[in-house]
C-alpha cells in the first residue's frame, strides 16, 4: 500500500468516524466531493494544501491522516 493510498484510507476513516458524507467534508473544506472521492480511493494524489483542509475540518493531526496501518511496513514493497 502506497502512501497515496494510505492517506485515502485514512480519510475515510476520520470522515466515516464524524458521521461526515463526501458532501459534507467538501462544505467544510471547499474541496469538491469527486476530488474526495478520487483521494479516498487513491486515484489522487493530493497537496499538503489538501491535507492541512482536510486534517483541519475534521479535527485530526496531519499526521495521523498519513498513519500506516498495524502490520505495514515503510517503505512499500
């Protein structure tokens, strides 16, 4: 698993675990749903820009929005 794709998992996870949609992380961030969606599947790969947006509106550290996953390993294999 790729950074990329780590990042998008983890979003997920943050948003899933306010009770967020897509729909309302793009009103808290002005980051369109579809450009959400990509990340969060690991189709995009997203600015620090984005991920300062994205940790901000849902009150999480920048740092676990890129937290690997129990048992993964850095680099990827």
């Amino acid at each position: 698993m790729d950074l990329v794709q780590v990042f998008g998992r983890n979003v997920r996870e943050a948003r899933e675990a306010k009770g967020l949609t897509q729909e309302d992380l793009e009103g808290l961030t002005g980051i369109r749903r579809s450009y959400i969606s990509d990340m969060e599947r690991g189709q995009r790969n997203p600015t620090i820009r984005a991920l300062q947006r994205i940790a901000v509106a849902l009150s999480v550290q920048p740092e676990e929005l890129l937290r690997l996953p129990a048992g993964a390993t850095w680099p990827p294999e």
